[in-house]
C-alpha cells in the first residue's frame, strides 16, 4: 500500500523572505501542499519576516538565524532565497543539518563554491539543486526528447538571446553588479536561466569564445557578455547577454537539419511559446508529430519543485545539481576568463589553481568608475 499524503509530506522551510520567496516559491508551495508543509522561515529583518509569515498562514515559525532554524526545526528541505554572495554558506549549513536544498540561481558565486558545496552533499547524503526552472515547462520537456532522440536530425547552428533591461536604480541594492555579492553581471544573474535551457536542449559544451563589456551602469561587473560556443555534438551557437535593451526578449533558436526549434518569451514560457519549421524535405505527417502535447506546464518554481519531491520520494539526485549544474556554472566561469583572456576556453580546462577557479573574475582589476554627467 502506498503511504497516505500526510504520511509523506515533507518539512519545509525557506531563508530568506523577500519578492522571490513570496511571488514564487510560496505559490509552489501551495501547489505541493499535499507533499510539502512550510514550517519555518528565516530573515534578518524581522518586520519583512512577519510580512512573510502573514502572507503564508498556518503554523509558520520564524527565526533571524539559519542555525538557529535548523537546530529546532530540522527541515527536510530548505528552499534559499537569498542574495548569492550568502548561498553556499547556508547551502553547506542545510546539507550539514541532513536537509535537501533548492537555491536561486547562482547556487554559488564560483567553481571552488560549487565543489564546497559537492563535498557538504557527499559528507551528508543530501543534495543541494540549483533554480532553473526553464528546464521543466512541459515544451522544454518534449523539445529536448525530440532533439535528444534525434528525430529533428543533427542540430547544427544555435542562438540564446537574454536581452533585458535594468536600469540605475535596480543596480542602487548594494550587492547587485558587484563581483563578491552578485558574482558577476547579466551573465551570472540574468542569462544564466537561458543558456542552462540551451545546454539542457543540446548538450555538454566544448569550446567557449567571448567578449564582455561595462558599457553604461556604474558596476563592477560587465552589463553585456557575448559568447560563441562549440557543442561536443559538432553544432555552433552564439549566447547574448544584456541588460542594456529597451525591448526585452528572452529566445532560444536550435537550427537542426530536419527542423527549426524557436522559444521566445520573457520570463517564463508555455507550449504556445515553442515553434517548430520543418525543412523542405520533411513529410507535413512527420512534422504534425512535433506539436507539443495538449498537457500545458508553464516553466516555473512549482515545475521544478515538483520534480525535486519526486526524487526526494525516490531517494535519488534530483535534476538540476551535481555535474550537471556545474556543467552550467562552468559555462560561466569560461565566458568569463575567454572575455578577460581573449584566448578560448575548453570544458574541463578550469581547475584548482586557474585563478578563475576561485572567481568568475579571475585577477582581472574592476573596471574604472564611469565620469558622471
């Protein structure tokens, strides 16, 4: 007999309390609320603390100390919500308690971060995942099973456009645009959802060519990144990331030799967002067989979240952490050290000991203020 739902509910708390947590991960939540409870919650300030513990209703506690949390509550899961420069201490401190973890993007500022964290996961049997939650709307799901199993034939040219805009008071928060607190610019805190879709859709990466640039904001980090990049499948692509553009579009376009497979939408997508153009030498039967399934899940915090419980019931590595999100914070950290290099980066190439190892920087000096007007 399978367990009754109250039986198999599990034990949530969130640190961290701000519009992330609240507009995201606590509608996730409710959507699970038959196999997740949300139990405590954690913030420095107490007055957003008990905005949050008001909005979630029910037996919420609350605490201004994650230890403190998890030395009376001993959670199951902890979801992190907050600014990065504190995710792989907290990361490390719920993995140490036994608890799972599900992190906004970056789960960590570095490679040496990350491999911090791999180790917390090794010593305690739990699994810390990382935000992405592109990968898991019902279109990304039957797009990467169409390319994955070949019937869209062998993708060769590829773009991932993230071109957003923000504007001076965005960048006013004091850890944002600052390489310690953010890790880095739209490359680490923007388009790093778009080019994890595109390496869930195509694959490992081999080969990174970049460019990175502080053209208008008052930053540390850049505010616009290129990239071209060699998949080990042989296929071509380019990455942008901006948040320099007044209109706004997040795309994702894979040319492959029986079909074009195009995403555009912004923040989130659905089934409507996907389209598929055959080549001319496809049949219109084969091509009618691509429509993606009536069955429509958005991509969000309550996708992801679902498939996070699946695997904790199943007592395996949930999608989005291990290797396979590390493939995706080494992307990053590649782009990063071709821009500041000028030389092409390979998978595998950073390791301990490459200063971009230890930061997304590398000892590459910040750039000069910019003049005021």
């Amino acid at each position: 007999m399978s367990p009754s739902p109250s039986a198999t509910r599990r034990r949530v708390a969130v640190v961290g309390t701000g519009a992330i947590v609240g507009g995201s991960h606590l509608p996730a939540l409710r959507a699970h609320s038959d196999r997740a409870e949300l139990v405590a919650a954690v913030d420095l300030d107490e007055g957003r603390l008990d905005d949050f513990r008001e909005l979630a209703g029910g037996d919420v506690a609350g605490y201004t100390s994650v230890d403190a949390m998890l030395d009376a509550v001993r959670p199951d899961l902890v979801l992190i919500g907050t600014p990065p420069s504190l995710h792989r201490e907290q990361t490390v401190a719920a993995l140490k308690a036994g608890a799972w973890v599900l992190c906004e993007k970056p789960l960590c500022l570095s490679l040496a971060e990350y491999d911090d964290i791999t180790a917390a996961e090794e010593a305690s049997g739990a699994y810390a995942s990382v935000v992405f939650q592109h990968r898991y709307g019902s279109g990304a799901v039957h797009a990467r099973g169409l390319i994955t199993s070949g019937e869209l034939g062998a993708p060769r040219v590829a773009h991932c456009q993230t071109t957003w805009h923000r504007d001076a008071a965005y960048y006013a928060v004091p850890w944002r645009g600052r390489w310690a607190t953010e890790g880095g610019g739209p490359t680490m805190g923007h388009g790093i959802h778009q080019y994890d879709l595109l390496l869930h859709l195509l694959g490992p990466w081999a080969e990174v060519r970049a460019m990175a640039a502080r053209l208008v904001h008052d930053t540390e980090s850049e505010d616009v990144s290129t990239a071209l990049v060699r998949f080990e499948n042989g296929a071509l692509a380019t990455v942008v990331n901006s948040v320099l553009s007044p209109h706004e579009v997040s795309r994702i376009r894979i040319d492959c030799s029986d079909a074009t497979v195009e995403l555009t939408h912004l923040y989130g997508h659905r089934n409507e967002d996907w389209v598929y153009t055959p080549a001319p030498h496809v049949a219109s039967e084969r091509a009618a067989a691509w429509t993606t399934p009536a069955a429509d899940v958005p991509s969000s915090h309550t996708a992801q979240l679902g498939a996070l419980l699946d695997a904790y019931d199943n007592g395996v590595r949930p999608p989005g952490s291990g290797p396979d999100a590390r493939a995706t914070l080494e992307f990053a950290a590649a782009l990063y050290k071709s821009a500041f290099t000028g030389a092409p980066v390979h998978a595998g190439e950073i390791a301990p000991g490459d200063p971009f190892y230890q930061a997304m920087h590398g000892d590459h000096p910040h750039w000069a203020p910019k003049e005021r007007a």
